[in-house]
C-alpha cells in the first residue's frame, strides 16, 4: 500500500484481534483512506463496507473490498498487466506537471505513467479490471517518488527510490466481496448500517488528505486540471466542495461527536492519537452512547515525513520535528462484556481506562 499520513498499519494486527473478538460478520469502515483496516476485518471474515471522499481511496475500495479477488481470471489480469508495462513512454500533462515543472517523479517514470494511464482509461474504462489497474499504477508510482510521504512537497535532491523503474505488480486481493462508497462520512452515516462493528478512524487536525495527495486524485480522475503553487496542487483544492469539515479546528470536535453517536453499530472502535483537537475524555463521552467503554493505548512512531525532519515546498530541510513518537489510541465501546473480551484478546497493548 502507499505511504500515508495517519497509516493504521502498525496496528493492523491489533485491530484484526479486536475484530476477531467480537465475532462481528458485518463491519463498516468510515474512513476508510488506503484500506489496510478494511482489508484486514475482510481477510478475518467480514462483509466489510468502506467509505471515503477522496478519488483514490474509492478506487482502492472497489479493488480491495468491493470485488471479489478469487472472481478475476488471473491470466486477463495479467495480461493487461503485462500490456500497460510495455507500452512505449508517452510523456504528457504527468510528466509535465510532475517531473518537470516539479520533481515528485523522474521525467522517464512519468512517462511511463502518461503512457499507461492513457491506456488504462481507452482501453480497460468499461472492464471489471479497471480499479486493479488503477491500483497497481499507484501503488508503482509512489514506489518510484521523491517525496517524504505527502505530495505537499518532494525532495530537493531525487530520492534513491526514484531512480528505479516503474513496476507494475498484481494487487493482493482478497476473496469474498464488501462495498465500496464514496461520500462524507457525516453525510452518510445515518443511511449506512446496521453493522455488527464500525470502525472510525477520523482526521483529527488540519492536513488535508486531498492535497497531501493531489497527484492520486489527479492520476484517478485524469482530467489534467489547472494547478497552482511550487506542488502543482489541483486547483479545485481550493473549493469548498473539497473541504473537510474535519479539518476545521472549530467544527470539526461537534461534527465528530454527532458522527460517533450516528453509527448504526453493535460495537464502535474509534482510533486516534495524542495529536489530536479532541480530549480523550470527550472521545469517551461521546462514545459512550453506545456502551461500556474501554481504551487502549499504544506508543508509536509518527509518519514517515516526521522521521526526516520540516522541509518547505522545494524540499529544502528548514527544521527539525518536536518529537518522533505519539500514542495511538483505540476506543473500544459497546456490550460490556464484549468490549471486554475484544480488549482482552490484544496482549501487548495497555487498557489505560474504562467506564
């Protein structure tokens, strides 16, 4: 999967227990982004529903989650796979934007990137293989950038990643099927259970996933849009369609509060860290609604750009981090004895509370 801000992934493992524990069968992830969450509750069982407003997040839910992996004829796979890694270089509005005018990919993957995105959309648009396709083409890309995780800036000099090849690799997709859909969480809400376990993991500050990942929004919808800055960020980032209340330092505590006690649940597992505008106690309270609540904590390090260190839009290093290390918290909220089991079934972690 990409590099992402507020990644799950070290806690993949944890979070699979806690699903196995409630012997959930349906289960509903919020907010969704790369879909590590939701892929692990699908390999454990789940007929899991995976929710996002960015481009990119929906196209890695309908690869992931929504299509069924054990359906695709593995040799029309990889014979596409192996079509698009073949097609000649066709440099254009990619390569231009983001090798050229700024250095997030060397000029000779951009191409490749032109060439096999074009192709993507001509000739696979209509087949049950686009979001595959789509997906390996990402995940290729941000194996062969020069950023430090986010699109906000890339690296003054070319990262040593960026110098390989694109490759195109088969997503490793998982049997069974989910649903994927694409809107605002605090929108949709109401409308989108019941689930036996609903999993949210919002954002909690103010970056922005639609412009710490413009380049993914910009390869999915391939509409080669204006842009503007030293990042060449979309221009439509600044509308206020693409704005999210939760990153609103003022909105977003009552918006959050509104969206917990809205899920149509048995069980909530909310996850968040010691970053965030909202207190752990006003967390507990609104998660309360649906229960017992117990929490757990686990020490963690930040984002991969916290370990490099503050560069500014050309990549120049201009300060060091106030610290390498947060707490990552899981709230747990529902039946008493459930939440209990669920929390007993993660032994490494800390229960620091529970009421």
């Amino acid at each position: 999967m990409i590099k992402y801000l507020g990644s799950k992934r070290r806690l993949i493992p944890a979070l699979g227990d806690i699903f196995a524990a409630s012997g959930a069968s349906t289960a509903l992830d919020l907010f969704t982004g790369t879909t590590r969450v939701a892929q692990e509750f699908k390999r454990r069982g789940g007929l899991v529903t995976a929710v996002d407003l960015a481009r990119y997040s929906d196209i890695f839910a309908q690869c992931y989650i929504a299509l069924d992996g054990d359906s695709i004829v593995k040799s029309e796979l990889d014979d596409a796979l192996t079509h698009l890694s073949n097609l000649a270089p066709d440099p254009g509005y990619f390569t231009q934007v983001f090798c050229e005018e700024s250095r997030f990919f060397q000029p000779f993957n951009g191409a490749r990137i032109d060439a096999i995105r074009n192709a993507i959309e001509s000739e696979y648009k209509d087949s049950v293989l686009y979001p595959i396709l789509l997906t390996s083409l990402i995940e290729a890309a941000d194996r062969v950038d020069s950023t430090t995780g986010v699109q906000m800036a890339y690296i003054k000099q070319w990262s040593q990643r960026s110098h390989n090849q694109l490759s195109l690799r088969v997503p490793d997709m998982l049997p069974g099927i989910g649903r994927a859909v694409k809107g605002r969480a605090e929108e949709l809400v109401d409308a989108l259970g019941p689930f036996d376990l609903a999993y949210l993991d919002p954002p909690y500050n103010q970056h922005r996933y639609v412009t710490n990942y413009h380049i993914w929004e910009t390869l999915v919808e391939w509409d080669a849009p204006e842009y503007y800055g030293v990042a060449c960020k979309r221009i439509d980032s600044r509308d206020e369609s693409t704005k999210s209340i939760f990153n609103s330092k003022r909105a977003m505590p009552p918006t959050l509060f509104q969206t917990i006690q809205s899920v149509n649940a048995e069980v909530v597992v909310l996850s968040y860290n010691n970053e965030s505008w909202v207190s752990v106690e006003d967390l507990e309270t609104a998660c309360s609604v649906h229960g017992n609540v117990v929490q757990l904590a686990f020490d963690s390090k930040r984002y991969i750009g916290a370990q490099i260190g503050i560069h500014n839009p050309s990549g120049q290093k201009v300060g060091e981090v106030s610290h390498l290390r947060n707490l990552e918290y899981v709230i747990l909220a529902g039946p008493k004895k459930l939440v209990e089991r669920m929390a007993s079934a993660v032994g490494s972690s800390v229960a620091v509370s529970g009421f």
